[in-house]
C-alpha cells in the first residue's frame, strides 16, 4: 500500500475505534493513550521497517476493549473481537489479520509470547509499555487507583522502598512496580526512550516524597496536581 493508503485506513481505524476509548478516560486509558501509543508505534515502525498499517492499527485497538465498568478485566479478549469485526469491514486489515491480532494478544509487556514475536508486535507492545513509564504512566496509574478505590500510597513507606508493591492496596506501589518494565523493552528506539522516562519517574517520585513528608501529598488529586505539573512543562519546554 502507499503511504497516503495506509494513512488513509489508518483515520478509518481511529474513527471506529475511539467510541470505545473515550468511557476510559474515567481510568486514565482515553484517547489520549490511544493517541501516545500510536505515534510513538509509527515511529519505531519506521525505524525497524515493520508495517505500518499493523503497527497503527494495533495501537488503535490494543487496549480499546477496556471498560468504564471492569476496567482492565478481560478487556484483551474484547480488544481482539473488535479488531476481528473491522478485518471484515476492511478488506486491508483482512490481509494482514493474523498479524494484527498477534500484535493486540501480546500487547502487554509483563506477557509472555511465542518466539519470535513479529517485529509489528514487538513495536506496539514497547510502545504501550513506554507509555506506562514516567509521567504519562504514572498519570493513569494514579487515575486507575482512584477508579478502583486503591489508597494512595501506604503510612510509613510511601514509595515503596522497604516493601513487595501491594498493587491491589497502594497506588504509589504500583508506580513502584513500573520499575520492573523497562527489562522487558524489546526494541533499540524503546530502550532509548525508557532512559527520559526513568529520570521522569525519578524526578516525581523525588517531589512526590518532599511534598508527603511536608504533609501536602494528602491524596490521589494531589498527586495528580503534581503529575499533571510536570506534563504542562515538559510540554512547554518540547
């Protein structure tokens, strides 16, 4: 397909798709997600020569099937439905079906796969993990924490250093655990992008400690104050 094709088809998947995005911004995974992943996917495509139609498509859909409701339950096997019911509206995507759903199936970095893993799957899984890494990361966990009741950090320990994260009781436990997906980035361009997120994450967590022990990090909308803070300058600065 030509480049202006694939864009082409690529506006036909985000019109279809983001109906299903926009609920989700109640836990922090809106279009704006969608949006993040798909720009940085097309990048890594570009570099590594992997499809572009598979690789934006992916990024499109991958976490679609997420619910205001369930959250992130299920919400892989809902992603795959919806991509299976646009290969039969379109006839390109139709080609390319087996490799799009591997792309949605495998999306997520803690999972494992079959190896190899394609090159198209291997770029829409690294771009949605660098998304969940540093502020745009530690953003929807705060806002997924406050969807599903989570405390915001524990008493005494509030970043997690002394303890095993208690992803289900702690939000700032699981901006801890976020540490852990760098190790599973698979392509040249991600692992170089990993390294701003990392000092992103140093950076807030260091405010976010100064600010608690100050009494001032009272809750899950001080800690997205500050989240957001930090994205408005960097978005000034870029």
């Amino acid at each position: 397909m030509l480049a202006v094709e694939v864009d082409a088809s690529l506006q036909r998947v985000w019109q279809a798709v983001r109906q299903y995005w926009e609920p989700n911004k109640i836990h922090g995974h809106g279009p704006d997600h969608a949006l993040r992943v798909y720009s940085m996917g097309i990048q890594l495509a570009g570099e590594l020569g992997a499809d572009p139609l598979v690789v934006g498509a992916g990024c499109y859909i991958h976490d679609a099937g997420m619910r205001p409701d369930i959250g992130r339950e299920g919400h892989i096997e809902r992603s795959l439905q919806i991509a299976a019911g646009l290969c039969e509206q379109m006839p390109e995507l139709a080609r390319v079906r087996d490799l799009l759903l591997t792309t949605i199936r495998y999306h997520e970095a803690e999972l494992a796969f079959p190896a190899p893993l394609p090159i198209e799957a291997a770029c829409v899984r690294d771009s949605d993990t660098l998304d969940r890494l540093g502020f745009t990361g530690i953003r929807m966990t705060l806002r997924y924490g406050v969807w599903m009741g989570r405390a915001l950090c524990h008493p005494t320990d509030p970043l997690c250093c002394e303890r095993t994260p208690d992803l289900n009781s702690f939000t700032m436990d699981y901006v801890r655990y976020l540490e852990s997906l760098p190790q599973f980035l698979m392509t040249t361009g991600a692992r170089s992008n990993s390294k701003e997120k990392h000092e992103q994450r140093e950076s807030y967590c260091r405010e976010f400690l100064a600010s608690f022990r100050q009494g001032r990090m009272r809750d899950h909308d001080d800690a997205l104050q500050l989240a957001m803070a930090h994205m408005r300058e960097e978005s000034r600065v870029a």
